[in-house]
C-alpha cells in the first residue's frame, strides 16, 4: 500500500473518530411549538406523532386532560398542553398534532400546535432551566441555545406524571 494511502486511509479514520466524539456532546430533540413558544424533549422519548383524531370524553379529570384514545389497542390519555401550561383554549388546526411520550411503562398522548422539527443541540448551548423555578418539580429540563432563538426542553417524566 502506497505511503499516500495510508495517510487518506488514517486521515478518514481520524475524521470518523472525530464526528464520534462530536456526537456524544450533541443532544437530539423533537421540537414543537405551544402558544408561542417553541419546545423540545428528547428524541427517544418520543413515541410517535399523529395527526388528530377521534378520543372519548372521560369525566373527573383536570380541564386539561381532553380524554383517552385507542393507539393500535393501548388506551391511552390525551392532554393538551395548551390548558396544562395556563395557555387559553385554540381549535385545532391543519398543523396540530399528537405526540405520544413514553418514559419506561408510563405513556400519554399530547397535543401540540405545530411540530418544528428534529434539533440538534451541543450540550454546552443547553442551560439550566431559569433561576425562577426552584426544585425537583419543574416540567424544565433546560433552555437550549440556537442562532435566534431559545428552546425550553421539557422532562418527559414530569409531564407523564399523573395528577388525575
């Protein structure tokens, strides 16, 4: 093997090696849009997303729980974050859809606004959530940073926690 192959060989090599480390300080998130503020979990945490559909009403539960709906055999429930963040009620729209979360057995659907798209954030861009939220039992994970905007990632384990 020629002197000048081994250096294209051992150059790419590096340069793999490279785009490995670089992909252990990247964090991957599924973002989506409430009101007017632009959300993230992370992407594992997302089960699937879908467009609308029919739920059945359960009576009892929090305003913001819209009911239950059957995903391929699987009751389960459907919360629309607008009401569960204080936001006031919107008619669905061509844009909103469903996001199903899932965080080991726990799973619920959630119905955004608008979906944004996948987002690749460094971790260094990703701060903690502000100074005014204090302890353990905040929905916020933390505040990721890109060119022009701010990105709150939200802990899918709190926001499957059942209150109802």
């Amino acid at each position: 093997m020629s002197d000048k192959l081994k250096q294209i060989i051992n150059k790419q090599g590096e340069q793999q090696g490279e785009s490995l480390n670089q992909s252990d300080d990247i964090v991957q998130l599924v973002g989506f849009v409430i009101g007017e503020e632009e959300y993230a979990i992370p992407i594992l945490s997302s089960q699937e997303i879908i467009k609308p559909f029919s739920w059945t009403r359960v009576p009892q539960v929090p305003k913001y729980v819209m009911g239950v709906f059957n995903l391929r055999g699987a009751v389960i429930p459907l919360i629309d974050l607008r009401l569960k963040f204080g936001i006031s009620d919107k008619k669905h729209s061509d844009e909103t859809r469903f996001i199903v979360m899932k965080d080991g057995d726990d799973v619920a659907g959630f119905v955004i606004d608008r979906l944004t798209m996948a987002i690749r954030i460094k971790k260094t861009d990703i701060g903690p959530a502000p100074d005014t939220i204090h302890g353990d039992d905040t929905m916020i994970d933390g505040v990721g940073k890109q060119e022009d905007k701010i990105i709150t990632i939200l802990k899918v384990n709190k926001l499957l926690e059942r209150d109802f």
